[in-house]
C-alpha cells in the first residue's frame, strides 16, 4: 500500500463530523492497528463569503491483533476559499 499525500487547496478548515461504526468490543490488552483510506474528494461552492469549499472523506478502519474489524471511523473534513476581494 502506497501513502499518498496532497496539498490542499486552502489553508482555512474545520471538521464536518465523525460516524463511528462498532463492531466488536475492545478489551484491555488488545492491540489495535488502524488502515486509512481517502474515500471521498468533491467541490462546492458556498455562500458568500465562503467561497469554493473542498470536502475530504477518509475511513479508518481499526483492526485488533486477530485481524478482526473492531470498527469504523468515517471522517469528513472541509477546507475553504474564504474571502476573495
């Protein structure tokens, strides 16, 4: 698996939210490994003042030493133009 990394488009952000997704329970001892996926890149265009915005999506998917999925954490971020005069 290849990391890839991407400038973003503009410097001003905030988090639209978590979804988290439970799988299994995790017990004191375990040892857990986690896989990040970019799921999700898309464009648009907010109100004034605003400007262009541009919305990441990744999913974390948390493993435990038996290779079983204990959950899922979906994770959006959004960067935006702000101002342009």
């Amino acid at each position: 698996m290849t990391a890839v990394s991407f400038e973003k488009p503009f410097k001003q952000g905030f988090s639209a939210g978590d979804e988290w997704e439970a799988f299994r329970p995790i017990r004191p001892g375990d040892v857990l490994t986690v896989t990040t996926v970019l799921c999700d890149l898309f464009e648009k265009q907010g109100r004034p003042g605003v400007g262009r915005m541009f919305f990441i999506r990744y999913d974390n998917t948390f493993r435990n030493q038996r290779n079983e999925v204990v959950a899922i954490l979906r994770f959006t971020s959004v960067n935006f133009e702000g101002p342009t005069d």
